[in-house]
C-alpha cells in the first residue's frame, strides 16, 4: 500500500471526524484516497504529514480495506470498516474471534459476568474483542488478560483525546506492552 494513500486516508478519517458514510461517499466518488484528501483538504485545518507523523511516534499501524492483509471477518461486514488502526499485530485469517460488547454504565454484577464470560471463552482458544471503555469493554479485557488469553482493544483514534480514564489508560498501556 502506497503510504500517500495512507496518510491521506489518515488525514481524510480526522477531516471527517470518522464518518464512515461521509468517508465512504467521497471515495466512491474518486476510487483514491489521496484525490479525497485533495478534494476536502481546502475546508479542514489539518496537517497531514503532522498527524502521520504522530500515529508513526505512537507505533500505530493503518492498514485499507482493500489491502491483502486487511482482516477478511472485517471485509465481510455489511458496512466494512475503510480502514483499521492497530498497535501490535492483525488477527489471522483462521484465528476463532469473539466480541464482548455492552455499556459503558455497567452494574458490577454486569462486569462481573463480562469478566467471568470472557475468561472463560479466552480459556477454549478464542481472542476477545471488545472496545476501549469503561464497563463491559474493560472488564471483558480483564476476564481475558487473567486467563492468559488474547485479547484486542478496538478504538477509533478520532477518539483518542477523548480517553481519559486513569483505568483505561492503564488497559491501553498493558494491552499495547503486551502486544495485544
């Protein structure tokens, strides 16, 4: 993959703040993400060799959908994301995933079962995967982490001045140490 495609999509996803069918809708437009970049760049203030640049200092990877390596469950969505970032590596092909989702509110007793839930699925081989927030997300990365599972943390880094929590900073931290 070309990397001006990738900073431009980069670019373009912060532009956009996200919005998949905003995003989605200027690529069919031009089928290149450098000639969105170009065509939206005009009404944005941001720099997008800067921000590029701070996901390389993070360590963060951008991979495209239409890249072979992309991840073929997340290609088979019906509304497949454009493009993933991650820290560490992509899941296999063959890898057994699972998705442990809910609120951010939870009760203890719903994050007791989350925990609990995903301990044991991590325990029969499965990957959980879950979002980045407080709640059902954190413990279901807790239940896998005790078990010596695998895990993977999913967030959109549109959002990632806006985690704040001491907790999750503390997940983030150990997942990304730990390569997950």
């Amino acid at each position: 993959m070309a990397i001006e495609e990738l900073k431009s999509y980069n670019a373009a996803n912060l532009a956009c703040a996200g919005n998949y069918f905003q995003l989605k809708k200027n690529f069919d437009d031009v089928r290149s993400w450098q000639k969105v970049w170009l065509k939206i760049k005009k009404d944005c203030s941001i720099d997008r060799d800067l921000e590029w640049q701070k996901l390389e200092k993070n360590g963060i990877k951008l991979i495209l959908a239409n890249d072979p390596e992309f991840p073929l469950r997340l290609r088979e969505m019906p509304w497949p994301p454009l493009g993933i970032y991650f820290k560490g590596r992509l899941v296999a092909h063959d890898e057994k995933c699972v998705a442990v989702v809910g609120t951010r509110k939870a009760t203890t007793h719903g994050k007791e079962i989350a925990k609990n839930f995903s301990s044991v699925l991590s325990q029969t081989g499965l990957t959980v995967t879950s979002g980045l927030a407080l709640g059902i997300d954190t413990a279901a990365h807790e239940g896998a982490l005790e078990a010596e599972g695998k895990t993977i943390a999913v967030w959109e880094p549109v959002w990632i001045k806006s985690i704040q929590a001491p907790i999750i900073l503390s997940l983030k931290k150990f997942l990304i140490q730990a390569g997950l």
